[in-house]
C-alpha cells in the first residue's frame, strides 16, 4: 500500500474510542472518516469536537457504505466478538482493544479467522507501547541486570465510572495489561497462579495474584478499585539490580545490587545471612527517556501492519485470557491453578 493517508473507522466512541479518534486526528498518516456507537450523545460529541460527519449507529451500514483502510473496535469487551467477527469477514484489517473477546475459545476463534482471510489484526495492549515497559525490556533482553527473579506490578485507582453500567470487574478491566506485561517483558510464561479477590455486591473490586513462570521466576500483581489514588508501577528484581518504573510518569530507575556487583563480597548462600551487607549503599541510576503517549505509539503501529499487511501473531491475546478466567477459578476453588 502506498504512503495515501490512511481512512480508519472506529466502532464504540466511550473514553478509548474518543482517544483513539483524538490521536488519529494528530497524525499525518491516517485520518478518521466514520464512527459507529449506539449511542447517540457520543456520536454527536465526536462530530461536535472532531468534525467527523460520518456517524452511524448500525454496524452493518458502516462497514458496507464506507470504504476503510482499517476499523479500531474500542466498543465494550461484551460486544468484541461478534463485531470482529464481522469486520474480519469484509477483510477489513482491525485494531481491537483488549481483551480481544470474552473468553479463550472466542479469542481463538478470531484469531483462526483472521489468519484463514489473512486480515491484518491486532491487539490493543497499550502498555507494550509505553516507553519505559520498551526501555525495560531492553535492558533486560540484553543482559545488562543479571536474570529476573521476581516481578510485583501495582495498578490501582479510584472506581471507574465507565464501568458502573458492566458487568466486568477489575480483574477483566485491568488483570490483562499486567499479565501481557509480565511474559511481554521477560519472554517466559505464567505456569500457575493463586489469586483472591473481593467483591461488591456484582463486581470484582479488588485482586491480588501470585504467578510462578518459566525460569524460576516468581510475580505478584495488585489491581484494586477501591484505592483512593492512582499508581501503575513495577519493580524488578534481578541478579544485578531492580529496575523500578512508573508507567503513569514514564519514570525509570535502576538500583544497583551491591552484593552480587561488589567483587569484595562474596555472597552467602543463606539468604538471612547475606543480610548482613543489606546496609551496602545502592548505586541508582534513573534512565532518560522521552516521553511520548503510548496510545499514540499502537496507532502507529497499526497504521504501519495496514501499509505492510502483516498478519501478525495474536496467540498471546489467547493466553492472556486463559490466565485471566484461572484467576477468577483459583478465588472460586481456594486453590493455587497450572496454566495449560
């Protein structure tokens, strides 16, 4: 495909579906040209602030009367399948917001489907995109902090609104971000979890789950609604040091191991022993990164597999989903769960 400004289409114009018609309209390569939501008060706030004229509020008349170059599905995770489904059948390629479907067999379904028309298709897990989940992952691809051994992840905040009307609960609105990133950044996989929850009256309000993955690497990850402020951050700790990152500030740091990095000492085996040097002085360095927003980057990235069409490989939206539902069964049966 040549470099023409690309004409996308966004179904579902809530939050996201407003951020994404906002950044494609910044970008020089693509443009907005139709939406589609059933409601009718978000359709006309996206042509009163975008002056997108195209407004649909019936699917099928928006994929067959306009002519897309690719169709952003930022609709509720309820709906994902069905519209999917019907964007991959008019080979239209699509961006679709996680989680790609429901469940694990309605995930594989599209993916099946995607890759039987060859329809480029890809998955919104927007953290893939932030600059200090790339910086990380660099440095520890390259070796340069010694093997991960453990991971902790906090994501936690204030009740959505947004989510008042679902039926989805913490778990599925934010579990999935943090267990992509946990095999994202270190390339293993999740083989068993423990997990407790707490609920309202019909929501999961608050989880925390224990992983143990690929290469003796342990993890533990906190998702909460009922937190009076907001935090997205990790810590993690290797051989030779823990990074530490804030992925709402784009801040990065590195604090040094003195023990495995100072030739003087030699390390005990017996890990309260070896606290005895835990006074040793760290050496931090905070890495400069340049900031950029990371829905901005997946958009990028989605207008550059339109120009290439690339099928790309969305076996981990699968996965990610499989290891989301052993959440909710490890809560249900009191019970630590392996990952098939």
């Amino acid at each position: 495909m040549t470099n023409k400004v690309l004409k996308l289409g966004v179904i579902g114009v809530g939050v996201m579906g407003y951020n994404h018609v906002r950044v494609i309209r910044d970008s020089e390569d693509a443009d907005i040209i139709a939406v589609c939501d059933p409601s009718q008060d978000n359709l006309n706030k996206i042509k009163h602030f975008f002056k997108v004229e195209n407004t649909y509020q019936d699917i099928t008349h928006f994929l067959t009367k306009e002519k897309l170059d690719g169709v952003i599905i930022s609709s509720p995770s309820t709906t994902h399948f069905d519209i999917a489904k019907l964007v991959i059948e008019q080979k239209i390629p699509l961006l679709v917001e996680k989680p790609l479907a429901l469940d694990q067999e309605q995930a594989k379904t599209l993916v099946a489907l995607a890759s039987n028309n060859k329809v480029p298709m890809m998955v919104g897990y927007v953290e893939r995109c932030n600059p200090v989940t790339l910086f990380a992952k660099n440095i520890i691809q390259n070796g340069n902090c010694g093997p991960v051994k453990h991971i902790n992840i906090v994501r936690i905040g204030p009740f959505p609104k947004r989510m008042a009307i679902h039926r989805d609960g913490v778990v599925a609105d934010l579990s999935t971000h943090d267990i992509d990133l946990l095999q994202y950044m270190t390339g293993h996989k999740i083989n068993r979890l423990f997990s407790s929850l707490r609920y309202d009256d019909k929501q999961d309000m608050y989880a925390r789950t224990l992983f143990e993955m690929d290469n003796d690497i342990s993890a533990s990850c906190e998702w909460s609604w009922i937190s009076p402020f907001r935090k997205r951050s990790f810590e993690i700790v290797c051989d030779m040091g823990t990074l530490i990152g804030d992925l709402t500030e784009q801040h990065l740091y590195y604090y040094r191991n003195p023990i495995m990095t100072n030739p003087d000492i030699i390390l005990e085996n017996d890990f309260l022993r070896a606290l005895k040097y835990s006074g040793l002085e760290n050496e931090v360095t905070k890495y400069v990164i340049q900031k950029e927003e990371p829905l901005k980057q997946e958009l990028k990235e989605f207008i550059r597999i339109i120009r290439e069409n690339e099928l790309t490989d969305c076996h981990f939206a699968v996965d990610v989903l499989n290891i989301m539902n052993c959440i909710y069964q490890s809560f249900e049966n009191k019970t630590s769960i392996d990952i098939i």
